[in-house]
C-alpha cells in the first residue's frame, strides 16, 4: 500500500528532536511521498532547502493567515523564486482563519487575494485553510475560479461547502479529525464525496488521529485515517488508498 500524506509540518518544532530518523522511517511505514507545507516567509527557504536534500518529499511555498501581516512587497518575489526550486510545486498554505485573527481580517482577505493571483500566474495548485470564514473564503475562491485548482484541506464544512469545493475543480483533504469521536460532519461528507476528489494528509504534528489523539501526529498515522475512510466509505482499504495515492499525483501534476 503507497500512501501520499498531502499536508504535513515536518519543520515543526515538535519534530527537532528526531526529524531525521522520522523522515528516514516513512517509506518503510508505506507513506511514500509527503508534502511539506509553508507557513510564513521565514519558513519559504526552509521548506525548500528540507525538499532539496530528501527525494520522496515535495514542498509549498506560502503565507498563512496567522501571519498574513508579515506579507511585505517583496513576499510574492520570494514565493515565485521557491517554486522554481526542485519539487516546490504548490501555494500553501493561505486562507482565512476567523477563529484565532492572529492578523486582522482585511490583511488576510488581501494575502489570500494576492496568492491565489500569484498561484494562477504560476500555474500552481492552492492548498488552503479556512477555519471559520467559509463565506469570504468562498467569495473570494469565486473570484478566482478560473485557473484555480488545488485543495480544502483539513475540510470540516457541510457537504454543500463541499460540494461548492468541488464545483470550482477543488480536492477535498481529510486526517485525523475524521477519527474523532464528534466528527459526525465530516463522515457524513466522505461518505457522499467522489472517490477521485478525496485526498489524505496529517497536517502532522496536529489532528493526531484516534487511538493517539494528545501524541505528536506523523504522516506514518494518515494510515488510521484511511482506514475510517475505507470504513465510512464501504471500500476496500487497498482500492481507496490506491485512489487517494493517484488522486495526489493528480492535484499536485507530479508524473512517476
Ligand atoms: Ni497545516
């Protein structure tokens, strides 16, 4: 079984301790690419640099709302020079987070605004975060809609938010919280959602899947996930991972 975690933070401070044993382990646990997503400008040449060096890694190049007022005039020069680098092949992650306003929500409305332009010009896919602003996020990916593709990722909205998703050519990304106890909503959207838009990640070390939920995430547990999903689904786990492994390739235009 080939597994593709398609949102992991191995940069995160939570794996300095063992990064490179951890990287090191993941083929041999299945997970045989994961994506590294960016988070703010410092993290752009990080990222790339950690792709560079660890073949079966690919990376994104990105500001997150949390810290959409660092973007200066020079942030969308210094995303465009990453994704010329070797395997940065993605926007991310941007959005809009009302939960947290860790920027105020006019700058963040602008940084999205401003990276989905930037991601149409670079013929890129988008991995994107919403967390409580459905409504301006979907404006704005209207606004978009032509040349946007790329991904919802950690989805938590109702199915008709998901299949506005879908509308727009979106993939719909799910992990650990799709294991949780509460997760009534999100089973009930994989249940009904087309098996070639679904995609699997971690969003590692958050979202901890059940039976681990409180320990660091890795993209090795995106196992758990896909089990719930082949459960909620009726599927085989081999058949679904199988299509969530090539549904990957496909959002990301990675050709093997
Ligand atoms: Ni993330």
């Amino acid at each position: 079984m080939k597994l593709f975690d398609t949102h992991a933070h191995l940069l995160d401070e939570a794996f300095d301790a063992d990064r490179e044993a951890l990287i090191a382990s993941l083929p041999g646990k299945g997970v045989v690419h994961v994506m590294e997503c960016c988070c703010d400008e410092a993290g752009i040449d990080r990222v790339a640099n950690l792709v560079a060096r660890v073949p079966f890694l690919y990376g994104s190049a990105g500001v997150h709302p949390h810290s959409a007022d660092e973007w200066t005039s020079e942030t969308a020069d210094h995303i465009r020079a990453a994704l010329q680098r070797e395997r940065m092949l993605a926007v991310g992650e941007i959005g809009l987070d009302y939960h947290y306003d860790f920027s105020p929500r006019n700058v963040q409305k602008d940084v999205l605004d401003a990276q989905l332009s930037l991601a149409k010009e670079q013929s890129r896919p988008v991995i994107l975060h919403d967390r409580e602003a459905h409504g301006d996020m979907m404006d704005l990916l209207r606004a978009h809609k032509d040349g946007l593709k790329g991904i919802m990722h950690c989805f938590s909205g109702s199915y008709e938010t998901a299949k506005e998703c879908l509308d727009l050519g979106l993939f719909i990304a799910f992990g650990g919280a799709l294991t949780f106890k509460n997760a009534v909503r999100p089973i009930e959207v994989v249940r009904r959602l087309p098996i070639d838009r679904l995609l699997l990640e971690t969003d590692c070390p958050y979202m901890t899947p059940v039976p681990f939920r409180g320990q660091r995430n890795d993209p090795s547990l995106c196992r758990l996930t896909l089990e719930k999903m082949a459960e909620v689904r009726g599927e085989d786990r081999e058949t679904l991972a199988d299509a969530l492994y090539r549904n990957a390739l496909t959002v990301y235009e990675i050709t093997e």
